[in-house]
C-alpha cells in the first residue's frame, strides 16, 4: 500500500497543506489548515467505485487511468 503524506506549511500569507508538490487553498491560521489536511486524508482512505481519474504530473502532462477504487493509500498528516 501507498503513502500520502499531508504537510501543513506556511503558504500565500496564511497555512496551506501539501500533498507532493501541491498547495491546498490558504487558511487564515495552522489549525484550520490542519483540520482541513485532516479531512482530506479521511476522505483520501475512504474505498470507491471504479472509476477513470485524470490528473496533471509534475512536468504539466494530464493523464487518464481507471481507479480500481479499493487501492487506498495510507494517509498522514505532520506539522
């Protein structure tokens, strides 16, 4: 299994998380950031349906793949 790791950061004048190379939307302050990276790892570790996911890697390439939706990473929040 996976592992995805939220850290919770200063960003844009306020507290943002960060998964990877990826910002959240800033909050006004560490907790509200914190409880939002908390929800996000909750729903991150939640099982789906299949589905086809698109997303953009680091070089700016979108790609499309089908989400079996019971392979779930194991989320983490620090800071």
């Amino acid at each position: 299994m996976s592992k995805i790791t939220y850290h919770i950061v200063q960003h844009d004048g306020g507290w943002a998380y960060r998964a990877d190379e990826t910002f959240s939307e800033t909050f006004a302050s560490h907790e509200d950031a914190r409880q939002a990276a908390e929800r996000a790892a909750r729903e991150q570790a939640l099982p789906g349906e299949p589905t086809v996911i698109s997303y953009e890697d680091k070089q700016g390439h979108w790609h499309q793949e089908r989400a079996a939706g019971d392979d779930r990473p194991e989320p983490e929040v620090e800071g």
